[in-house]
C-alpha cells in the first residue's frame, strides 16, 4: 500500500526527529534517531525505512523534509 503523504520534521520538544505518515485519514508518528543536523538524503532514507516498517511504500522524492 502506498502511503498518500510522508514528512519527517524536527521534534524540538522531544528533541528527535519525526516521521509523519499519512494514508487517507489514518496518521502515524514515528520519532527517528538521526541528529538534528543530518543532511537531507539521510533524512529522506530514514523517513523511507520507517515507512517500509510500517508496511507501507514511498518514493523518496515524495517525502518532505521540515527543518
């Protein structure tokens, strides 16, 4: 299944990353591990990872990274 939305934004609460994934109305937050200055590419493959452990699929290109 493919996911509608995916979206890893910085955490300053927790201070942690945060994948957001979206499918129709159901959400799912994952916290991930990288530090905060981790540049795009490793963001993007992270948020892809905790996407595929969720059983769902994305193309890296479609995730949006916040800082």
């Amino acid at each position: 299944m493919r996911a509608d939305q995916v979206e890893i934004s910085w955490d300053a609460g927790k201070d942690k990353w945060l994948v957001r994934i979206v499918n129709g109305e159901e959400v799912i937050r994952r916290p991930c591990k990288l530090p905060k200055n981790a540049d795009e590419q490793a963001l993007r493959a992270a948020a892809v990872q905790t996407v595929q452990d969720e059983g769902y699929e994305a193309d890296p290109a479609f995730v949006s990274v916040r800082r």
